[in-house]
C-alpha cells in the first residue's frame, strides 16, 4: 500500500483487501509505538501519520460493514407515521421536550 492512502483509495477496496491493509497498518503503528517509547524512533510525527491512517482504514471498514447491514437488514415493522410523531417524547431530551412546547404555545 502507498504511504498515504487517500479516502478515495480506501473507497475503492474491497472488504477482504481493506481488512489485510489494516491488520498491516495496526502491526506498523504498534513497532512505531514501541520504537518511540523506547527512545529507538525519533520522529514521533510518523507515528501520529500512521496512527490516523489507520483511523481512516477503521472510518471506512465501518462504513462498508454499515452499508452491508442495511443492504441485508429487515425493513422497519414500525410505521412511518409513529416513527415521525412529535408527541412521542424521549425522556432526558430537553431539546424535544422544548421544540414540542413551541409548537404548542
């Protein structure tokens, strides 16, 4: 894999191929890791590229696997109607609670 891997990049692979660069990425950011800690590597900066690299690589895996689920989920049995009603209150959200009472007033 390049040593910047754009978003784009990361788009482009497949699961399986996503799922290899990361076990990589995760082993490189554990000897970097190690290295600064032990005084063996210097430029920490690479350290804090390949740690964010590997955030993009798991931003992405997650959102592939999210995109899988809703592809094979169930749809709602709960209808839209009930879903959308401004009535039904969620205790603790005072930013519902406020919104309803505008309405009302």
């Amino acid at each position: 894999m390049a040593p910047s891997s754009s978003t784009g990049e990361l788009r482009a692979m497949q699961m399986p191929d996503l799922v290899r660069e990361m076990k990589a990425q995760a082993l490189l950011v554990e000897r970097l890791r190690f290295g600064v800690k032990l005084k063996k590597e210097k430029d920490t900066a690479k350290l804090r590229r390949e740690r964010r690299t590997f955030a993009r690589m798991k931003t992405e895996w997650t959102r592939k696997t999210a995109a899988q689920l809703q592809g094979s989920a169930k749809p709602s049995t709960v209808s839209i109607s009930a879903k959308a009603s401004p009535s039904a209150k969620v205790p603790g959200n005072k930013t519902a609670d406020k919104s309803v009472s505008q309405t009302r007033s």
